[in-house]
C-alpha cells in the first residue's frame, strides 16, 4: 500500500457516546449534495474507498490471509446467516410485474431482527455504535418498498463498514482492508445477487444500456484496482470471454453475461467502449473513481436516501475552504452533459485521464473472429433468471 496514502481518522467510544445526533436523511435539494461534499462524512468515505482499493493492487481472488481477525469472521456469519434467509423465505409463485413481494418480508425480518443481529456482531464495548451503524445496514440490500436496488443500496453497505472502521471495530491496516474487499465485500456481491435473482429485485435508477452495470459500480473499481500494476491482462481482454474469476471486474463482467442476452457492446456499452478504448488499468481504476464520484455521489436521486450525521459527520471540515469550490454559478449539469468537479480531497488522479474520457463515446461494433484468451473456464454462475434487456427501468 502507497506510504502516501491518507490516514483514517479514529473516533473512539467515548466520542461516539457524546454525539448529539443519530443518522437521518439530510439530502433533498442539489445545494445538500453540494454541503455533503465539503463534509467530513464525505472525506472519510473518500479516504475509506481509496485506502480499500490500494489495499487489493496486484492481489487474485481466491485470497486467504495469513490470519483473519474475529471481526471479519463475525461480519461473515452476518452475510451467510442473511443469505440463508432466502432458503426460508422462498418467493411467491404467483406473477409479480416489479420485485417478487417476498422480498417484502425478507426486509421485514431483517428490520425486526437488525438490533439483535448487530448486537451479536459488536463487543459490548461497541454497543453505543449499533444506532449508528443500524441505517446502512437496513439499506444496503435494496428498497423493500420500491422492491429494487442499486448503487445507492451498495453504497450503504460501504458506509456500513466504514462505520465500523472509524470506531475500530475493524483495524485500518493493509490485510484488514484487504480483507474486507476481497472476503467481506466479495461475499455481500454473491449475496446481493442471489436477491436480485430470487426475488426479481428490479434496478435503481439504471441508466439501461448507457449506464455502468444495472445494479453495481463498486465491484469494477475495486477489480480495475486489482489488475492495475501488471501489464499481462490487458484492458481488452473483457472482449473475450470465458473469463477467469480472478478479480471483481471480470466476475461482475461475467455476471453480465449470465443474465443478459446479445452482444455485449449493445447492453453494456460503456463497459465495452473502457474495454476498446482505455489503454491501460491505472487508467480504467482512475477514471472509475471519477466516474463513481460524478454518476453516484453526487447524484442527488441516489444520495438523498442515504442518511447522515452522528458518526458519518454532517458537518463541513473546516480544511476543505482551501480547496477550489463550484461556482454557484456555474450550471449544473445536464442528464447529457457531464462536466464533473473532482475533488482532490477523494480521486487521486493515476495519470492523464483523457483516454477515458474519451473511450465513453462507444467505438463501432467489435469485430473479434476467432480472437480468444487462453483462460480457465468460468465458474458455474449462481444466477438462475435471465434479465431482459428490452424491458425500461423504473424511474426512481
């Protein structure tokens, strides 16, 4: 991990129990989306992601650590316990236009049982942080009312460990956060599948074949960071599947191909125009940190569910006044034009990103022939339905 990298700030318990609010929604006009980016919540988040995705450069799936801390092993139980759900709360056979209603119930059972499930994760030590952490863990797994889940969803989950990382539940340390994405993050992605697929859960906000993935966003920073210091894989090999299940990119890619029909650069053309048009994964992993920032942070439709206060901080950090601000009158941007402010606070730059930037407008259809890639071959998915392409996403 680079020496440079900024340190994660601590809040000890004794802060924690002096806190004088709990998380609550905070965001419901574009000038809140502004204030969040200046707060401190946001600056820890943006540190959090960065110090996970240095964690894992040069590191393959499967990954074992040489010892693994009883914290990660309890939140592990949390997912397979979770996971287990589904067994017993199968979905109804009757047909259901949007989401199969017995996600309904299995939200319920998690917002009934949720206090219990975290006091059984923390120490009693950690008992004042549950009111904190409770909110992301309860919509980290979709909307139970919208019946739907997307990167708004995922994000939540992300905070949820982030909570735990600011009070040390989890220790900021290079194999812990290793940990976390390869182990923890890996097994909340096979999870959240498996609902999408048993239960129908329907995208959030999906930009449809114009947008990154239908569902998730972070799974393809964490897998470009990955495969970002080596040379032998290049950007292109996406084009060519089967693929290794090796990192989070190529797995995310391969669940694309399970559950969607025709040719990849109709249904996913922005995947496919990084694959043909990026020349290298430092640039893939920076512009995706760009690109998260811009499409999902700052997303008002997508951040104004999320909660904030308490121990992800509302409040400004007084540092960020020295840093540019935008111009109030500067026009926002359109659902067409996207002309994103990156913060240095939250996206390193890897070089000159242009090459990305460039790569998002699609390049002509592939003309691949008998190209292939000498990969093991793909493990059997999980997924069980296919999704159909045609059909519009639900406005959220």
């Amino acid at each position: 991990m680079s020496n440079n990298l900024k340190q994660l700030r601590s809040v000890s318990i004794a802060e924690v129990i002096h806190l004088d609010s709990l998380p609550s929604l905070k965001i419901k006009f574009d000038e809140d989306v502004e204030y969040w980016e200046a707060s401190q919540s946001y600056i820890d988040y943006g540190t959090f992601l960065r110090r996970l995705n240095e964690s894992v450069v040069g590191y393959s799936l499967p990954w074992e650590p040489q010892s693994r801390s009883q914290a990660v092993e309890k939140v592990l139980a949390l997912l397979d316990g979770l996971d287990q759900w589904i067994d017993d709360i199968p979905p109804l056979k009757t047909p259901q236009r949007f989401g199969n209603l017995s996600f309904r119930t299995w939200g319920q059972r998690l917002e009934e049982k949720c206090d219990d499930i975290l006091d059984r994760l923390l120490a009693p030590e950690f008992s004042p942080v549950i009111a904190h952490a409770k909110p992301y863990l309860l919509s980290a797994f979709g909307s139970f009312t919208r019946m739907d889940y997307g990167t708004g969803h995922e994000t939540s989950f992300a905070l949820f460990l982030l909570c735990l990382t600011l009070v040390r539940f989890f220790q900021p340390t290079a194999e812990e956060e290793r940990d976390l994405v390869l182990t923890v993050f890996s097994r909340y992605l096979r999870l959240c599948w498996r609902l999408q697929d048993v239960y129908k859960l329907e995208p959030a906000g999906s930009h449809g074949v114009w947008g990154l993935d239908d569902y998730s966003f972070l799974p393809y920073i964490f897998g470009s960071g990955q495969l970002r210091d080596q040379i032998e894989i290049p950007v292109s090999a996406v084009l060519h599947p089967p693929l290794p299940p090796t990192n989070l990119y190529f797995m995310s890619i391969t669940r694309i191909h399970d559950v969607k029909y025709g040719p990849f650069h109709e249904h996913s053309s922005q995947l496919y125009s990084i694959a043909s048009g990026v020349p290298n994964w430092g640039k893939v992993n920076s512009g995706l940190f760009k690109m998260y920032e811009a499409e999902v942070l700052r997303k008002r439709v997508v951040v104004q569910h999320i909660p904030f206060g308490g121990l992800l901080q509302w409040e400004k950090e007084e540092r960020v006044s020295t840093l540019p601000a935008r111009s109030r009158s500067t026009p926002k941007p359109t659902a067409t034009t996207i002309t994103p402010r990156v913060p240095a606070r939250f996206t390193t730059t890897i070089g000159d990103s242009s090459n990305f930037k460039h790569a998002m407008s699609p390049p002509p259809p592939p003309s691949v022939g008998t190209a292939s890639i000498n990969y093991p071959l793909r493990q059997q998915s999980r997924a069980s339905a296919k999704t159909d392409i045609s059909r519009t996403p639900r406005a959220t």
